[in-house]
C-alpha cells in the first residue's frame, strides 16, 4: 500500500466527525432506564423493547428532529416561569441572609477564641521567661501554637462569593436560551451552541404511545445550577470549580426553603 495513501487513511478518524446531536446519551426510555438507540434514519427508539418486550412496554419510536424541538419548547417555555422564579428569588435572597449572620457570628467566635488562645500563650511565654518552664508547659504551649495557626487559617480564608440574583432572571433566561435555540440552525455556531444547551439537561425521558399530540410524552430534568448560571450569564460566579460549587451549596440550601418548584421539569442538585 502506498504511505502516502495509508497516512491519509489513519488521519480520517470518522467517529472524530461523527455528529453529536442535542440529545446524545441524555435522552432514555421513562419504561426501563435505558438510552435511546437509532432506529432508522433520524429515528429513535428503545432497544430493549424493541428486542424483549416482556422486558419493556415502552414500544415505538420518535423522530429526534422532534424530540429536539420538544426538549427546547420545554426549555423555552415552560421553565423558570416568573412566578415561581420570584418565589426562589425571595427564598434564595433569606436562605443567603440567615447564612450571612451565621458566618459573621462564626468569624466573631473564632476571633474570640484565636484571642483567647493568644492571651494564654502570652501567660506561657511569661511563665517560661521567669525559668519556670516545665515540660507539660511546653507540651501546653506547641499545643496552643498549633490552635492559634488553624484558627489564623480559618479565619483567612476567603468565603464563597455570594451571587445576587436579579428580579428579571427568568425572562433574561428566556432570552439567552432563545438565542442558542436560533444559533442551533447557524451551520457555523451549533456546535458552540450545541455545547451550551447540552449543560442544561440532565435526562429526558421518552414514554410512547400516550395522548400527546407528538405522540410522546417526555419528562425533563435540568441541573438548577446550570439553569441559573444561564440567566445569571456575565453575572455567574468567576470562579471556576469553586464559584460553582458555592452556587451549588447556596441553591442545595435555599431548595430546603423553596421547595422542587420550576414545575414541569425535575431538577438534580
């Protein structure tokens, strides 16, 4: 074989092209759990009740094209409605209040205590200057050195940012989501637009055969963060992993007072 033809062979690397659609291993059967398969061109369908169907009821198929359109209808129109935003912002708004006063009263123990522990090492020090250092005061005092430096750290380091939510999150939601749904059919941004939707969803899942006009009906659960973050937008927290995470811990406090709300969607913290 020609090199020149066999490098050429080894640098198309097909599943490299291979188009990776909205929905790709987010979309599985409501009946059994499993992913959805192709099932014909642009079709999809559950393998298993397909192959077994003692296995699984959930018997038929739907083109993804109108899966797609469904899942972003759903994104679009049916979440973050004003009223139950308004509803989480209030909530949000007093769960980050009362975690405010908790810190500020923790910081305030922890000074006491810090000053306190100096106050005692200071009495050592004074002890030891006077050649009354004994070896159990000497244990006292490293173990107090050590004290005085975890508490220094404690109160050192920096607190989650806290994120403010504003009045107007769900229609500036809306808009954003708008804009990826249209940039979906711009040849040369769905793939940026494509990754940015994909965050938003966690699963969705297809039953068959019910009344829905499409002939399916589908139950979407979203990440709330992610949800967030897309109204939030230059707004979101700065700082990568760790500015997620305390938006994550701030909304994982805050559902205990709001409630699931954002119905129809489920949502996974």
């Amino acid at each position: 074989m020609d090199v020149t033809a066999s490098s050429a062979i080894r640098d198309v690397r097909p599943w490299e092209h291979r188009r990776q659609h909205l929905l790709t291993g987010l979309a599985v059967c409501a009946g059994c759990g499993t992913s959805l398969s192709n099932a014909g061109r642009d079709y999809l369908a559950c393998i298993t009740a397909k192959l077994s169907p003692t296995s699984c009821a959930n018997q038929g198929s739907v083109r993804r094209s109108v899966l797609e359109e469904a899942v972003l209808d759903t994104l679009r129109d049916r979440l973050m409605q004003d009223d139950m935003v308004a509803a989480f912002i209030a909530a949000f708004r007093e769960a980050v209040r009362t975690d405010g006063q908790e810190q500020t009263a923790e910081q305030r123990r922890l000074e006491a205590e810090l000053m306190k522990v100096r106050q005692d090492l200071d009495g050592l020090d004074a002890t030891a200057r006077q050649g009354r250092l004994t070896e159990r005061l000497h244990r006292l005092m490293v173990e107090l050195e050590a004290k005085a430096e975890s508490l220094e750290a404690a109160l050192a380091s920096p607190s989650p940012p806290l994120v403010e939510l504003p009045d107007n999150l769900a229609a500036l939601y809306r808009e954003r989501i708008a804009d990826l749904a249209a940039t979906l059919d711009d040849p040369e941004h769905r793939i940026e637009a494509r990754d940015r939707l994909r965050p938003l969803i966690e699963r969705v899942a297809v039953r068959f055969g019910t009344a829905d006009p499409r002939g399916v009906e589908i139950t979407l659960e979203g990440d709330l963060v992610a949800l967030l973050s897309l109204g939030l937008g230059a707004n979101a927290p700065k700082a990568g992993a760790a500015g997620a995470a305390g938006l994550r811990e701030q909304v994982r406090s805050v559902m205990v007072v709001a409630g699931a709300g954002f119905e129809p969607a489920a949502f996974r913290l």
